[in-house]
C-alpha cells in the first residue's frame, strides 16, 4: 500500500514509518511540506497515496491558546488541504485527533459518541479538523488520542525526570485526568485500525487512566526516583494561558469490535522505561 504521512518526523509520525515499513512510504514534514498551503493539494494528489496519516498539528496547547489563528490556520484549514487531497486521490484518510475536544466536566470515560464541546483554542482547532475531514473524506478514521508520550521524545515522562533532578521536589496537579499512551502502542493500533476498514471515530489510548500526579509518581518509581517529594497541587494553583478540561479520559468502546484493545497504562510505561534505559 502507498502510504502518505504528514508530521512523519513527530514522534507518531517515526513510530508510523516504522511499523509501516513494509509498504510504500511517502513521509512528508515541514519544512519541504506545508499543509496550511493550498498548493500542497495538488502535490499530495501528484503522490498518488492510497492512504493519508495526517499526524501534523500544532499541538502546543498553550501556543494553541497565544494564537488561536495560528491554530486554526494548521489544525482546521491544513487539515481541509489534506482531506481535500485525499479526496482527489480517492485515498483513505486517518485522521490524529486529542481528548481535548471535550469539555472536562464528565465523570466518567468519554465514549466515541459523547458530544464534543472544546472549551480552548486548540481542542476547538481539532474539533474544526476532524469536521473538515468528515466533509471531504467517506473513507475516513478519526482516531482521538491522549497524553502521548515516546522513547527519544521530550514528554511528560521526559520532562518529570528532567525536572526531579534539577529541583529534587515536584508539585504536580491532582485534578487533570486522562490516559497515558505510549505512541509505540498508538501506531501499532493504528496499523490494525487500517486494515479493517471499518471507517469511523475510535478512541486509542492506553486502558485506564490517572492524573497527572500519579502519573508523575509512576514515573518517579519506574525511573529509581521513588524517594522524589512530590507534592500535590490544583489546576487552579498552576495558571496557564489554555484553559484545562479537568477530566478527559477517553473509552475505547469501538476498539474491541474489531480486535483492537490496549493494555494497561501502567505496563506501556514500564515498557518505555526499558526502551530508553
């Protein structure tokens, strides 16, 4: 299968070029490729892809939330570009969405049919992406994610262990809730998901889900760093420019209906521990 990614060199994209390595890649990034021109459209068609990964986004929620625009221009009308490529080429289309589209007051997982109600520029940006994919694309997968992180990526895993050596104490908020997923498990998904054919919206992410605290000391204890202090704060307590949608674990429903579930959130973990030791 001829294969396009966008974003190839973000840490999904590399994960996608590798257990997609067996078929016919096209991997394109900025800043040879820029989805927010027009003119990426007749090229992407040029390609002839059988199938489009669109995994490029601005995805700094903050950055998202100091210029809206700027998110728009990338995450909504780079994302029409793509599809409407996709659309010329008659290719498939997967679409890389976040948690983020949801609002945060529910209290329980959010299922692939809850209603999406952002509440800050980039959710909103990703929101307006996957519209733009479903208006020009039937053969489309929306695959909304969470709290991704990867070996050789400088993540939340990443940055807890960079900021527990320097500072030798941690405060981390309790109140924002979601999954942890490890891109190696995201893109192995991925991979299955394609070769159903079964077109829709699905919700991958590592089974279960925690706040950032606890995802913090689960790093700290798999990392040899247990005897860290690591003291608990609110969202509230630590401002931000976006505003935060407090719980937004996903529930991957849709999944299991065609063979695809993922393990613990915990062993993924303990797994990119190895992977990078």
């Amino acid at each position: 299968m001829r294969i396009l990614i966008t974003g190839a060199l973000g840490q999904l994209g590399r994960a996608l070029t590798e257990v997609f390595s067996d078929h016919d890649i096209i991997p394109t990034d900025l800043p040879e490729y820029d989805i927010t021109d027009p003119g990426i459209v007749p090229v992407f068609t040029d390609m002839r892809p059988e199938l489009v990964i669109h995994c490029a986004a601005l995805t700094n929620v903050d950055g998202c939330a100091k210029n809206p625009d700027l998110a728009f221009k990338v995450n909504a009308f780079g994302t029409q570009n793509v599809a409407h490529a996709c659309l010329r080429s008659n290719a498939e289309m997967v679409y890389i969405s976040t948690n983020e589209v949801f609002d945060g007051t529910a209290t329980e997982p959010y299922p692939e049919d809850a209603p999406p109600h952002p509440i800050n520029p980039y959710g909103s940006s990703k929101r307006a992406g996957e519209q733009m994919a479903a208006r020009y694309v039937n053969q489309l997968y929306i695959v909304r994610t969470a709290w991704l992180y990867a070996p050789g990526s400088y993540m939340f895993p990443a940055k807890i262990i960079d900021a527990a050596d320097k500072r030798g104490e941690l405060k981390v908020v309790t109140d924002e809730i979601s999954n942890p997923t490890y891109v190696p498990d995201l893109a192995q998904a991925i991979a299955a998901l394609v070769e159903s054919h079964v077109y829709g919206i699905y919700h991958f992410t590592n089974a279960g889900y925690c706040s950032r605290f606890d995802f913090a000391r689960e790093i700290l204890r798999l990392s040899g760093r247990e005897h860290i202090p690591v003291h608990p704060i609110t969202l509230a307590d630590y401002p931000r420019p976006s505003v935060v949608p407090p719980f937004t674990a996903l529930a991957n429903t849709r999944g299991p209906e065609i063979g695809i579930e993922f393990r613990p959130w915990q062993e993924a973990l303990a797994d990119y521990f190895r992977a990078t030791s």
